[in-house]
C-alpha cells in the first residue's frame, strides 16, 4: 500500500523542487510531476515527489483519515 502525505509548500527552490511542511517537519521535495506549484499550496507527497495538488479541505480530511488509521493500529498492536 502506497501512503501519499498532505504538505504545505513553503518555499520554491530552483529546478522543480521546493520545501514543504507537515506538522512543524519540513522536507525538500520534488515537484517534477506537476505543471504549476505556489507557495502556500497543498500537495499529496509520495516518495519524496509532490504528485497532485490539492485544496486545504482535502488536505485536512486526508490527515484525518490518517489519525485514525494509526489510533486504530495502536489500539490493535496493544492487545497482542
């Protein structure tokens, strides 16, 4: 299973890259895939590549899928 983060884009770097910020963690990715990219955008990151843009609703409803998915993995791991 592939698991794509939602990132704010910070800063835009030379050659298609740019930093991007999730939680307070920034990253330098690639934005190769996409044709236009803003500072203040959303995007669905993946292996250090932003592969589609999306707006801040979506973004949101993605982390929160992702909470859950890890509070129901913890709840899960600890009854082993």
């Amino acid at each position: 299973m592939c698991i794509a983060w939602p990132m704010c884009v910070k800063e835009l770097l030379p050659g298609k890259e740019c930093i991007a910020e999730l939680d307070g963690i920034s990253r330098k990715i690639s934005w190769r895939l996409l044709d236009t990219l803003q500072v203040g955008d959303h995007v669905l990151v993946h292996a250090g590549y932003a592969i589609e843009k999306v707006d801040i609703e979506a973004a949101r409803e993605q982390l929160e899928v992702m909470e859950e998915l890890k509070e129901n993995y913890t709840r899960s791991k600890s009854r082993f």
